[in-house]
C-alpha cells in the first residue's frame, strides 16, 4: 500500500468520524430547541408562533387576547368527571386537557353570542 492510498483512507476516515458527529450534533441541537420550548411553555412564555402572530396582528387588524389558565389542576379537580379520568396521570396530561377544553367553552361561548372569531390553541397543549 503506496503513501497515497494511507493519507487517502485516513482522510476519508477523518471525513466520515467529523460527518457523524455533525449528525450527532444536529440531532442534540433539535432535542434540545424542543425540551427549551417545552419549558418555555411551562413557565408561561408565548411561543414564537403566537408571537410572531401577535406582532403581526398588532401591525395589521389590531388587538387580540391572550388566556393562560393559572390553576388547571385545581380546575381539573373541581370538574368530577375530568378529575376522575386525569387524576392519576401526569400534570402535563392533566393541563393539556384543561386547555384543550376550555378553547372549546370559549369557542362555543363565542358562537353562541354570534361572535365570529378565529379561536386558536397555541403551544403544546
């Protein structure tokens, strides 16, 4: 085996070791913007495609309204038939389904006052 052929084969091991760890890194990369927005939605932040939302909405037709449910685990015990089902899973689950039905009590509180309204759940829930 000449000179050659040693540094070419080294090269192409080089090559292939620096692509795998950039696929390695793309991949923590990714898990790591999504555990940074899961935690973000926990602790209350707007996700950016609601804000991004907000600002264009503010640049074009004005105001728009913003809810974050505060206690939706004590809402959950308080509702029987919600707290029986969701009591022994996770708060995530438990807070998810509080959302997830209170964006359907407001849909429905809007249409039946003939509000027409575009009602859209944002973030993880």
């Amino acid at each position: 085996m000449s000179l050659l052929q040693v540094l070419l084969a080294a090269n192409l091991l080089a090559l292939m070791a620096v692509l795998g760890w950039l696929f390695l890194l793309q991949r923590r990369t990714a898990a790591l913007r999504a555990s940074a927005q899961a935690q973000a939605a926990e602790v209350g932040t707007l996700p950016a495609d609601l804000r991004a939302e907000g600002r264009a909405a503010a640049a074009v037709t004005g105001p728009f309204y913003t809810i974050e449910i505060l206690n939706p685990l004590e809402v959950a015990a308080l509702d029987g038939k919600l707290g029986e089902v969701f009591g022994s899973l996770t708060p995530a689950i438990v807070r998810r389904e509080v959302h997830r039905r209170a964006h359907g009590i407001i849909r429905q509180q809007l249409a039946d006052r003939g509000i027409r309204a575009d009602v859209k759940l944002h973030g993880p829930g």
